[in-house]
C-alpha cells in the first residue's frame, strides 16, 4: 500500500485556488473588514443638481441615481 504525497500547502495548491477565484490568505478580507455599514454606504448623492423628474433641486442629504442619459433623478421624488 502506498501513501499519497503531502500537496498541503504547495504551489499546486495556490494555483488551484487561484483557478477557482479564491484569494490567498493574505488577501482575504479578516471578519471586521466587512460590515453592512459598508454596503449601505454606496448611495449616489448629487447636491445641487435639478432632478430631472421632478424639477426639484437635489438636496445635500437626498439619494438620487444617474440615468443612462446623464441627467440626474430623485431615487424618490419628494
């Protein structure tokens, strides 16, 4: 009976998990680097602009998005 070789931690390991898209350990995110606090914080906010919709100027603290046409809309119209 003969025993498989130790692969563990070898080259052929990290590039297997290189092919599958996982990132090394020193690249992966530790449990504090994520938070849902920091998936909240990606709303676009364009003060000053004129809501296309509505006509409404966009206020500092108003969610609004882009349209594909470049102008600038409430997420909800006030």
């Amino acid at each position: 009976m003969t025993t498989p070789p130790d692969f563990g931690g070898t080259e052929i390991e990290k590039g297997i998990q290189e092919e599958f898209g996982i990132a090394p350990e020193e690249h992966q995110a530790g449990p504090d680097e994520f938070t849902a606090e920091s998936y909240d914080d990606n709303e676009a906010h364009a003060p000053g602009e004129i809501c296309a919709r509505c006509g409404n100027e966009i206020e500092a603290g108003d969610e609004a998005r882009r349209r594909a046409d470049g102008k600038w809309v409430h997420e909800v119209c006030p």
